[in-house]
C-alpha cells in the first residue's frame, strides 16, 4: 500500500477543527500517539535509512507496527509504500524486532486529531515544542493539493519530507527524543 501526504505548517488547529466540521468531515480520533523507531544497526538515521519500522501506541490502547520504505516527492506531496499490522503488545514488539538485532533509535510523543472527509484523511499534529501542523493524505499529489486549497491553506508553507526532517531542519528540535512534560 502506498500513502500520499503532504504536511501544512503553522497552522491554527482549532480553525481548522472548526473548518472541518464545517465542512461535515467526521472526527474519528483524538489521541496522544507514541512513537518508537527501529532499524538497522550501524546507521545515521538522518535520512540514509533504506527502510525503516515503527511502533505506534495510541492513548486507546491500540498498537501497530508499520514497515516503511523510502519516499518518492511528487510535488508538494510525497508517496510512500508502507504495510502496517496491529500488535497487542507494543513492549513485546520492541523486544522481537532488537531481538532481531534492530537498533531502537528514536522516540517521540504527540497529540493527533484526526478527521476524514470524503476521500481524505486529515491529523492535525502537534509535538512538544513546536506550532501543530496538518498532514493530509490522498489519492493523489493533485488530490491533496485539492485539500490544501479547500481549507485555504494555500499560503501555508508545505513540507513534503518526513516528519524528523520537520523537526530537525525546520524548528531545530531533537527528534529522536520528544517528550512532553
């Protein structure tokens, strides 16, 4: 499975909560995510990564690995092939994939707000640090790019790298350890 997405920055997340709900777009989450990164051992992990794993737990409870491969940048957007499954144990998880001599590299924490609308997805995220941004996925680079106009956020700067990079190149943080509090 692929994913297209681009990230929009500096936003006003509850404007675009409320734009959202204005338009009928239907809030499926809230939550706080963590998120922990595996690969193989011996690398930078700034950007030399052929593939990577992560495991994500929500506040919910519900936990999934997801496999990610490098991105392709189409436009503002980027496509990426990943394959995600559920785990029942994300600590248990972690084990198996050191187990397999996997380096555990990084950890973050964030709030996410998601919504979906007709065939889009929207997370407003925010990290510990930084102003929230929106990242929205779609069928296609034009697709997305048909979102960003909808919610008039075509004079907001887009980012079509990944998240570390956001953080690291563009607010100066450390991504590979973000926690709140």
């Amino acid at each position: 499975m692929f994913e297209v997405e681009s990230k929009i920055l500096n936003i006003d997340a509850i404007q675009i909560c409320q734009k959202l709900g204005d338009l009928g777009a239907k809030k499926i989450d809230e939550t706080k995510l963590v998120v922990d990164w595996y690969g193989p051992v011996g690398l930078t992990h700034n950007g030399d990564d052929p593939w990577f794993l992560r495991i994500r737990s929500a506040s919910d409870g519900k936990s999934e690995l997801t496999w990610k491969g490098i991105s392709d940048h189409i436009g503002q957007s980027r496509k990426t092939e990943e394959i995600n499954f559920t785990v029942s144990s994300p600590e248990r998880a972690g084990e198996f994939l050191q187990a397999l001599e996997l380096e555990h590299y990084a950890h973050q924490e964030k709030l996410r707000t998601s919504f979906i609308f007709k065939d889009w997805r929207f997370d407003i995220d925010q990290y510990p640090g930084m102003p929230p941004f929106v990242e929205i996925e779609g069928e296609s680079a034009d697709h997305v790019a048909e979102a960003i106009k909808l919610l008039e956020l075509t004079n907001n700067k887009t980012w079509n790298q990944g998240e570390r990079m956001l953080v690291q190149d563009e607010y100066k943080l450390n991504w590979f350890n973000m926690k709140f509090g």
